[in-house]
C-alpha cells in the first residue's frame, strides 16, 4: 500500500538529488513504499550534504563519526541545512514517524517524533528530548523495526529495549531492532552485554564467544534467589531461546524452565545457570569440550577406528551413501566392508546424503525428486533397512527467504519421493532455522544441526529445533596410530539411533543412467524423425489434420515432443532405476502421445474440467484417471510404492494431478507398465524383458491385446522403443 509521506520523501529524493548518477544516488521509484533503496538513497544524501565524498549505502563508521564531529546532536540548533532537515524528516516518514510535513524545520513535530522513536527503541532514559544523537540516527536510517511486528513477541521487545537503553553509550553497541523477534543482531548483542557486565572494556568486547568470555561465565553460576543484571541477562536468554519464563529474577518458576530446558538440551538437568547452560544459550555449538556419544566425517570406519570411537563413548556414526566428487574425499562415501565392521564392534550408523548442495539455486522440487530417488538407492546398495532415516544436507547458510522460495519445495519433493518409493524416512542436515522449518512444513522426521557454524544467520538467533536428533558442535580426533580419527562431535538426544543391522546391498549394475546429452541428442532426435517419418508420423500436423489447425489448437511437433521427454530425462532415469527397467519403456508411450496430441484431446480435457465428463485420457502420457487408480492400487499390492488404497471418490483428485502434474503422470505411466505385464499374464518387466514382452507391453498401453489397433500401436510403439533404448545403452556403457 502507498504512502503518501513516503511518496514526497522519494519526490524529495528525485527531485532534490535528479543529478543522482553523477552524485551516486540512484534515481527511486516513486511508489510510495519504503524499503532499503529509499533507505540507502536516504542515507547517501545525509553522506553528500556532510560534505562525505565517497558516498555509501552503509552507515557505516565514516558517517557516524561525521555527525558527532560536525553536530554532536541533531536538533533545531545544530541542523546545518533545510535539506538536511528534509532528509531526516523524510527518514522518520519511511519508519512510519511523523516528520513534520518534510518543509526543511526540525519542527515540534519532529522533536516529538524523535522522542517517540528514542522511546520505542528503550533509550528514552540516556537521551531524552528530542534530539538525534549519532547512534540513533544510525538506527533510524535502516530498515529495523523499534515496535512489534509480524506476531512478535512482547517479551522479547521488553528485552530488546533493555539491551538497548542499557549498553548504547559503549562504543561498540549500537541500537538492535526492538520487533519482537530474536535475530543475529540481537544474539550478538546478548554476547556483548555479557562481555561488558564482565567488565570487558571497549574495544576488548567484540560479542565473540571467546576465551575470555567463557573464563567468565564460568564464574557467574545462579540459581533460585539470583537477582539484578545476572538473573536479568540469564532470563533474557532463555526467552529468546523461546522458554516460557519470565524476564528478570531468578524464581522458582524460572528454575522449572531451566530444567526443561537442560533436559531438551541433553545438558546435566541442574536447575541453575551454569556454564554449560550459559553457553547452550548463547551460541548455537554450547560448551564445546561437551563429550558426544554420536558423530559425523568422511574417513572409514576401520576396525582400528571403530574400537577407538567405541573406547571413546561414541554409538552413533553418521556417514555419508554417496560421494559426487571422484578426486576429493576419497573415503566420504560408505566404503565396501564398513557397515559389517560398525555392526562387529556394537555402533550404529545414520545415512547422510548430500551433493552439491551449497547454494540456494541448487535447491528445487524436481531436485529434491532427483536427490530422493538417488539416495533410496544408494540406501538400498548398501543395504540400509526400513525404518531408516537419511538425512538431506542443506550445507550453506540459507537465508530464510531463499528456504521458502529453494529449500521448501526441494523437502517437498524428497518427502513425497521417499514417501512413495521407499520405507526409510526423511531427516534433515542443516542450521536450526533450515531444520525448523523443513520439520514445521512436515517434510523432516528428526533434524541433524550443523551448529558448528555459529556465524551462520540460520544459527544466531534460532533455538535448537524441536526434533533435534543429532547436534554437531565440535571437529576433535579420537585415538592413537591407525585407529585414529577426525570427527564432528555431536550429541545425540535419542530420537534417532541409527542402524545396526543390515540388509545385503543391493546392485547396481546394468541400470540406465541419465542420457549422454552432449554426444547423443542430436543424433537421438535425427533417428526418432526418421523412424516417425517412415511410419507416416511427420515433424508437424497428422491424423487428417491440416498443419495450419494442428498448430493453431495446439498440436505438439516430433521435436518438441522430443525436447520435453529428454529435458525431463532425469525423472525417467530414476524411475527407470527405482524398479529396475528399462528407461525407454517409460520414454516411449510419453514421447508417442506427446507428439499424437490433437484437438480432440483438448476437447476432452475441457469436458471433463467442466464437469460434463468425469474421466478421460490426459497429460503427458494420456492415463485415464481410472487407469492410473487401477496402476498404482496394483503396485501398492506389491509393495512397489506406499500408499492409501484409491477409489472411485480419489477420481476427480487424481485425474487433475494427471492432467496438472506432469511428474505425476509420467510416475503413472511408469507403474502402469508394471501393472500391464500383470494384466496380459507376464513377468514384470526388468533389465532383460525380451522384445516379444516389450511390444505386448507396449500394446497393452493402447488396450487390450485382442484389439487390431492395440497389436498396431505396440508394433509402431517398438520401432520407436528401439531408437531411444539403442541411445540409452550406449549412454550406459560410456
């Protein structure tokens, strides 16, 4: 929603700076709506009319010393200039304060505005009236917010404010949000506070969890009884780690918090705060000289190692199904004989799966698909029972923003994959915030947390989430000579205590694998026009239609139709490999009925979104809605996938996720051709189904094998089959 007053401070911008390009502050778009670039453009001219040459988004240390030389304190005495007042007054505006009509006077208005913000943010005491002193003109040209917001938290305000009109004057201590909601800033600022009370002096307090500190807190114990700034700083950190105690003393009740929390924690449940408990609070990784009894590396577990991790108290070892990487980390991967020596020597293993995935734009639904399907796999190799939990790294300080647009979907497609396609269970590797909420959408069983990365923004300022299972807080060795070992220490709260068993690996050998595109694509598309051609399917048009009406409602090219099937050859592959047959026997029904697509299909589709119809053929694949309940309720019988049984109510849902989810067909049609080989009295199809049971299959697709026009469509079907499958081998041998 616009803002008139925010519309006139960005007028005021443009019109006062419209020589911007040359002065560095860029042009905004008047729309009324704050944000950082009204901000930074704010900030900018407040820099050039201090006379700043290098002008910056930051208000950063160059700025603030300037206006404490130049002005000391900003109010109608010192304000150099009217447009440095505008500027001033057009911020207060874009924090939602009255700036007093931006006319260039520091105005009653704007004194009032000022003491109104020096309230909120809890400095009203150190400074009050209605002057700007340099740290809260610093605060006010940003996008922190001084009140409430987004269901905040009143309490964690009151300690905000706190924090704020306490510590302010310290050199290093600058003005924290005062929202409602924890964050970075505010857990930095809790570490500063604990610093300076230990009578760090400036520039000695950095808000690290250092030696220093540590050495400090570990004489600063309380307990019931404990009252003023101890018991203060000590509740503070307990609500913002999202405990239900009160702010302040140390009563009775806040000791049953404290016990809750220790428990929760894994620490020795005291009742006080104590060092352990200080430091659980304070930064994510805790007292790291606390002795695990799970951990995490990418070496072997060799009968030397597991004795001396065993010797050591450790029962539970994370490692990793796959290693992407052939060159680095040689021994990251589960090695051949390794499980088998975890199981002698009495330990259990949790699987960890991860990739590349360091980025946000590594991160998708059909990624997380992709990521599933081959960690089942690599599970089932080596031979991981059901029940397992594999836990799915997000392994990058993913910004909350990136983990609802990235992470999300990317849980969401491995939850539905392993869900489908498995017994094992999905966990999550990650910052506390990344677990939090992949376990809150309900797409993680138990989370593993890399607090270790206490700098992460996913760390500060998130409590340790509710279904942790593995807490990593420490890299330390363990043993002497050839047992001995790297590891990241971690503790183990028992909601996941790994396996000890295992099944035979299973194999691998003979699968497809993703198609060769840079060696093989073109030449794939030459062979299938050619073969589509010589049966009397060309590159456009067919069936009686002219080229003009097939393209005009619609129709598909032999090309396009191509594009789609390889560009989505990933999902083929690893259905493919999931139940052990051939890809192009998923590819081929997918690429004929794309490229056979007509306007009677279309027509179809409307009838049966209108509501004339119930079912039709649809999608991709063109599956009956009925069909695909048939196929999957089959392969449910089998135990081929997981699932409630479907009926004739599922109907409309399934129909629209096979006409809108083009995943979705194409695993229907992969489970359908499972079910074919049922219904004409065959094998299920596998690495080494023969043409004759291929054709059949094929034909099945159409109908039933007595119909002339199905025994056509499985013979034009197999010559297609033969030009995707030749490609596939020759992908598989290279």
């Amino acid at each position: 929603m616009a803002d008139e007053m925010v519309l006139r401070a960005q007028r005021f911008i443009n019109t006062t700076y419209g020589n911007g390009a040359t002065l560095g502050i860029s042009k905004l778009t008047e729309n009324g709506q704050t944000g950082w670039p009204v901000m930074y453009a704010l900030t900018r001219a407040l820099q050039y009319e201090m006379g700043i040459t290098a002008l910056s988004d930051s208000f950063g240390p160059t700025t603030l010393g300037k206006i404490g030389e130049l002005y000391g304190k900003i109010d109608e005495t010192t304000v150099p200039s009217a447009n440095f007042c505008r500027i001033i007054q057009s911020a207060l505006y874009c924090k939602g304060y009255d700036g007093g009509e931006i006319d260039g006077t520091y105005n009653s208005r704007v004194e009032a505005a000022v003491a109104k913000l020096h309230q909120n943010m809890g400095v009203d005491g150190i400074y009050p009236g209605g002057s700007l002193w340099p740290k809260t003109t610093k605060g006010l040209f940003n996008m922190d917010a001084y009140v409430t917001v987004s269901n905040g938290s009143d309490a964690i305000r009151a300690i905000q404010r706190w924090l704020n009109g306490r510590y302010l004057l310290r050199k290093d201590f600058y003005v924290i949000p005062c929202d409602g909601h924890h964050s970075r800033d505010v857990a930095k600022s809790m570490l500063f506070a604990v610093q300076y009370e230990l009578g760090m002096a400036d520039g000695t307090a950095n808000g690290a969890f250092g030696p220093g500190t540590q050495a400090g807190l570990k004489s600063h114990t309380i307990s019931v009884g404990t009252s003023g700034v101890w018991a203060q700083l000590f509740t503070a950190a307990m609500v913002l780690n999202k405990r239900s105690v009160a702010f302040g003393d140390f009563t009775a009740s806040v000791k049953t918090g404290v016990e809750s929390f220790q428990s929760f924690s894994k620490l020795p449940v005291t009742g006080q705060g104590d060092f352990q408990t200080w430091a659980s609070l304070l930064v994510s990784y805790g007292d790291q000289s606390r002795k695990g009894t799970a951990c995490d590396g990418v070496t072997m577990v060799t009968p030397a190692r597991a004795q001396a991790l065993k010797s050591a108290g450790y029962q539970y070892i994370g490692r990793y199904l796959f290693n992407p990487s052939s060159t680095s980390l040689p021994e990251k991967q589960i090695q051949p004989g390794e499980l088998a020596t975890i199981k002698q020597y009495g330990l259990s293993c949790f699987p960890i799966f991860q990739t590349w995935s360091r980025s946000a734009d590594y991160f998708s639904y059909n990624q997380g698909t992709a990521d599933a399907f081959r960690a089942i796999e690599w599970a089932e190799f080596h031979g991981f029972k059901r029940g397992t939990i594999i836990y799915f790294a997000v392994d990058y300080d993913a910004m909350d923003g990136e983990v609802t647009s990235y992470v999300i979907p990317h849980f969401r497609g491995i939850m539905r994959t392993v869900s489908e396609n498995s017994g094992y269970n999905v966990g999550v590797y990650g910052p506390r915030n990344v677990c939090q909420r992949v376990a809150d959408a309900g797409y993680a069983a138990t989370s593993f947390v890399s607090d270790m990365s206490s700098g992460f923004s996913g760390n500060l300022g998130y409590p340790l989430p509710t279904n942790w299972a593995f807490d990593q807080i420490s890299t330390i060795k363990v043993g002497s000579g050839t047992g001995q070992i790297e590891i990241d220490n971690n503790i183990a709260s028992g909601r996941d205590y790994g396996q000890n068993d295992f099944d035979p690996g299973a194999s691998l050998s003979g699968l497809d694998t993703d198609l060769d595109k840079d060696a093989y694509r073109s030449p794939m598309l030459r062979d299938v026009k050619t073969y589509l051609d010589s049966i009397g399917v060309p590159e456009t048009g067919g069936d009686g239609w002219s080229d003009k009406d097939w393209a005009t409602l619609g129709g598909i090219s032999t090309t396009e139709a191509f594009d789609a099937v390889v560009d989505s050859d990933w999902l083929f592959t690893v259905l493919a490999r999931q139940l052990k047959l051939r890809k192009a026997l998923i590819q081929t029904p997918v690429l004929w009925e794309l490229r056979k697509l007509n306007p009677t299909d279309f027509a179809a589709d409307a009838a049966v979104m209108a509501g004339v119809d119930d079912d039709c053929s649809t999608g991709w694949g063109q599956i009956f809605g009925r069909v695909a309940i048939a196929a999957r309720n089959y392969c449910m019988q089998q135990g081929i996938i997981n699932g409630t049984p479907l009926g004739e109510g599922d109907l409309k849902a399934v129909w629209t996720a096979l006409h809108d989810d083009q995943e979705y067909n194409v695993r229907s049609v992969a489970y359908l051709t499972v079910f074919n080989a049922y219904q004409i009295g065959i094998a299920r199809p596998s690495l080494t189904t023969g043409s004759t049971d291929t054709q059949n299959l094929l034909a099945r697709y159409n109908g039933e094998l007595k119909y002339p026009q199905a025994q056509q469509y499985g013979r034009e079907l197999m010559g297609l089959y033969n030009v995707l499958e030749n490609y596939n081998a020759l992908s598989r041998a290279s």
